[in-house]
C-alpha cells in the first residue's frame, strides 16, 4: 500500500500523469505486453481501476493502493484484457468524487527531463524491444566472390571499375 503522504502527491502504483490526465496500465505477468486501463480525472480513479485488474492477473499476491476497498471491487468475468478493462473502469467509477471536493493534486505536464517513454505503447507496437534483440540475432547477409550485376553501379562511362578502386 502506498503511504498516506504520497497518496496526496498521486503516486499510485501503476498510475502516472501524462497530458495533466491520470492514466493506469498493468504488465501481464510472464509477458512483455501491458494491458491499458484508461485515462482518468483523478489519481485515485486510476489507482482503483490498477487495483481491479492487479487482483485479475495477480490474485492473493497482488500488491494494492486501496487494500481496505478489496471487497467492493468488481470480479472480471474472465483474465481477457477487454474484461480486465472494463472491471477496473467499473472500480474506477466508484472512486469518482465531486470535483469540487477533490483535494487530488493537479497533475502538470512538466518539461521533460529524462523520463522514461514507453515507445511501445507509444508507437502501439508491445513486442518492440523483443522484435529488435531478435533482429541482432540475424545472421549478416552473404557476401558473395564475384558481385553480381545487381551488387555494381557503373560510375563511369566504360563500366569496368569499380568505384573504390583508386588507379
């Protein structure tokens, strides 16, 4: 559980600020892709529905933001990410507070600094990282003896050089 003092300042596990919304996600466990939960107005909406969709893929294991709320937290009907999702918006909405009584702090977009992007949620491609290390271990392509017409540019009017060939 996070404690009391960060809780005011919004750090929530599996919530950050992006665009002055709340967002929440969750990495699936044994996998490399991440299942969205959606964008909220407040910290604790978006903490609400992490903690939903923790429970679905964790279970007992799970480490929550709300433990004391376990029990009003709806049950997905299956560990799919469509019923995750709509679990933890359903958890969401019960955390939802009238704006004017919220005292969740304002979430700014502060100019960036080192901060992590998540360039595969960005670009929507989840197995990036993965496709990229399998692609480094590619075998080089064969160089054969004797270029091909294909494999040489003529560079000069009679053909017969090669263009790194200094005589």
């Amino acid at each position: 559980m996070a404690s009391t003092s960060s809780n005011r300042h919004g750090n929530y596990k599996g919530v950050r600020c992006r665009s002055g919304k709340w967002v929440s996600e969750i990495r699936e466990p044994r996998k490399t892709t991440r299942i969205w939960l959606g964008t909220y107005p407040t910290s604790e909406m978006a903490a609400a529905a992490y903690d939903v969709a923790a429970l679905a893929l964790k279970g007992s294991n799970a480490v929550l933001n709300f433990p004391d709320s376990i029990r009003s937290y709806p049950i997905p009907a299956s560990k799919s990410p469509a019923d995750i999702r709509l679990a933890a918006a359903t958890a969401a909405a019960t955390k939802k507070v009238d704006q004017g009584e919220s005292n969740n702090p304002i979430c700014h977009q502060s100019p960036p600094s080192h901060e992590f992007v998540d360039e595969e949620a960005l670009f929507g491609m989840p197995n990036l990282l993965h496709d990229m290390a399998e692609g480094m271990l590619l075998p080089p392509p064969r160089m054969s003896d004797s270029p091909s017409s294909h494999d040489c540019y003529s560079w000069n009017s009679t053909g017969d050089e090669n263009l790194w060939s200094y005589h």
